[in-house]
C-alpha cells in the first residue's frame, strides 16, 4: 500500500484511513478528519489515503433503494482497495465502516475495518497514546450518543465509554443508549432527502434527552450525528451550556494537538 498512492511513491504502512465523503467535504466533518491525523501522528502511526481515489462508498444509494448505484459504487472502490493490496481499513464514519465492513464481501472486498473510536482505543492499550489527563474534560459532564451504525448495527458500544473514562469526565448516560439508544435522524439515507410529514423531527426528539442529561458536552462518532445533533441544540439554543464534539477532537484536546 502507498503512502503517496496518487504519486506512486510505495511505502509499506500499517493502515489505510478511509476519510469518506462527509470528513472530505463537510466544513465540521474535517474538523474530526483533521483531528484524527493530528493523534496519528502524534502517535507515529504510518497510513495512507486513497485521495481522489476514494468514491462514496454507496450507503446512502443503497439504503435508498438504488442498489445499481451502489454496487457501481462499491465495486470501484473494490477494484481500488485491491490493486493497492489494502488490508486494514480504519474510518471515522460509521456509515463507511459498516458498508466497507459487512457489505463489501458479498462482491469481492473483504477486510480488517475498524472505527477509529476502538482504533483509539488500541492505541491506548498498546501505549502508543498516553492521554495526560482529562484537561478541560476533567469531571466534566458528558453523555455519549450511540450511533445506530456503530452501535445497534455492530454491536460497538464499549470503546467509546472507555476513552471518555480516560478523559477522567463524569459520563452521564441519556435514558436512551446502548442497544436501546434513539437514531439522530439521518440513518438510512434520510440525510439527503426532503423530511416526511410528522409532529416532531427525530433529532428534536434526541436533543431532548440529551437536555435533561444535564451534560456539558454531547461525545459523537459519527459525523451524520454530529450535523443532527448540533442543529438540534443550535434549535433549543442551547449551544451556550452544551457542546458536541467527536471524541478524536476530544483526545486531540486532551493532548493539545489542536
């Protein structure tokens, strides 16, 4: 695998970083593209990027029904990962993760993919990231929001609690999360159409709860949630008292890298 793969420069590296559409193109979601590189080198960790390379992975088209679109889409991006011989992906949406993970195989791609919240986590166990202290995190209140893709879909629910432990914050737990957590709303493709008649939009619903947490920072992991629930807060004006962030902007916080 390249590190400079549009140069041809070859060079043996230990991971492939899959940015996705949201991290390469939404304004806040290369906040989070931005902070993750920053920890990947603090911690001398060698990736690539596929750089233009990269194509949507087909999420959104399958999950609105063109599957045409999506296997276009998905085969591209296999015959791509396949001449470079990548084998380890990490990602920091978990959209990507869980098509790139659990979808591709069916037509030819199969991989090691890891979100990056348990690669940070690895991280950590190997003593590559040694988080000084908590920061401006220490005994703050934080809730976690559980992604549908990260969590319900994949079962991945204790490797964020475990980085917002380090961080020495209180996590205070929304009434619902885990395997029982609310959807932000944009799942499922509906971040890309036109909302459907109801009495409340679902990421309204979500904000709620993340109010009577009482916490002063809402923990993402994905960037879908992240524009979901920032509008909701911006709509309860709450941004003052309640901040959302990722938790690779969290650990880069903690370390001072941004």
């Amino acid at each position: 695998m390249s590190e400079l793969m549009a140069s041809g420069q070859e060079k043996e590296v230990e991971v492939l970083f899959w940015v996705g559409c949201a991290g390469s193109f939404d304004d806040r979601a290369r906040r989070i593209t931005k902070a993750f590189v920053k920890i990947l080198h603090h911690c001398g960790v060698s990736f690539a990027i596929l750089g233009q390379e990269e194509v949507c992975t087909g999420d959104p088209a399958r999950r609105s029904g063109n599957e045409f679109l999506f296997q276009m889409q998905a085969i591209t991006n296999i015959e791509t990962l396949n001449a470079y011989g990548v084998k380890r992906i990490v990602t920091t949406c978990p959209h990507c993760f869980n098509t790139i993970k659990n979808e591709y195989p069916a037509l030819g791609g199969t991989y090691e993919v890891i979100h990056h919240t348990t690669f940070l986590q690895g991280l950590i166990n190997d003593g590559r990231l040694k988080l000084k202290d908590g920061g401006e995190f220490k005994g703050k209140k934080i809730t976690y929001h559980d992604s549908c893709y990260l969590g319900r879909a994949n079962g991945i629910y204790e490797a964020p609690r475990q980085l917002l432990e380090l961080l020495d914050a209180e996590l205070v737990e929304m009434k619902r999360c885990k395997s029982r957590g609310l959807c932000c709303g944009a799942g499922g493709a509906q971040m890309f159409k036109e909302e459907e008649e109801g009495k409340l939009r679902v990421n309204q619903e979500r904000t709620k709860d993340i109010v009577e947490s009482k916490a002063s920072f809402v923990a993402a992991a994905c960037p879908f949630c992240m524009t979901m629930m920032t509008d909701g807060i911006k709509e309860v004006e709450k941004q003052d008292e309640v901040q959302v962030m990722d938790l690779a902007e969290m650990v880069a916080k903690a370390q001072d890298l941004i």
